[in-house]
C-alpha cells in the first residue's frame, strides 16, 4: 500500500499526486477517526442520561415517603461521626 505512495511522490514526482496525496490520507484519517468519537459521545451521553434517570426516580421516591419514615431512621445511623 505504500508503493504506489512512494512512486507517485518520490520517484515520478507527478505534482498531481503530490498534491492529492495529502488530501486523501487526512480523509482516510478522518473517516476512520469520525466513527470513534461518535460512538464514545453517543455512550457518554447515555451512561450520564442513565444516571440522571435513576437519581430523579430515587427522588421522587424519596419525596412521596411519609414523614413516620424519616422519624423512625436515627441521624446518627445516616451520618455517623
């Protein structure tokens, strides 16, 4: 693969390879890069959005116990020093 590289810069010193050249590697880069950082954003986005949901379902948990419940639990079994 790196052959025809070579020849057509190097050895035949076509100026239209050598101008091309560059242009398709950085795409070649590029195309293989571009999917990568999609996927990685797509799971980050997910994994934070999981999260969010399942703190927002412990809240509203959380918001609709009866007062008895929280009077039942002793600070110091939350929070010990």
């Amino acid at each position: 693969m790196v052959q025809p590289l070579l020849d057509g810069s190097f050895v035949n010193k076509d100026p239209a390879f050598i101008f091309w050249m560059p242009v398709l590697l950085t795409g070649l880069c590029l195309v293989r890069v571009w999917p990568g950082f999609w996927a990685a954003t797509g799971m980050r986005w997910v994994a934070t959005r999981v999260v969010m949901d399942i703190r927002n379902a412990m809240f509203n948990k959380l918001l609709v116990l009866p007062t008895r419940r929280f009077d039942d639990i002793s600070a110091a079994l939350c929070c010990p020093n």
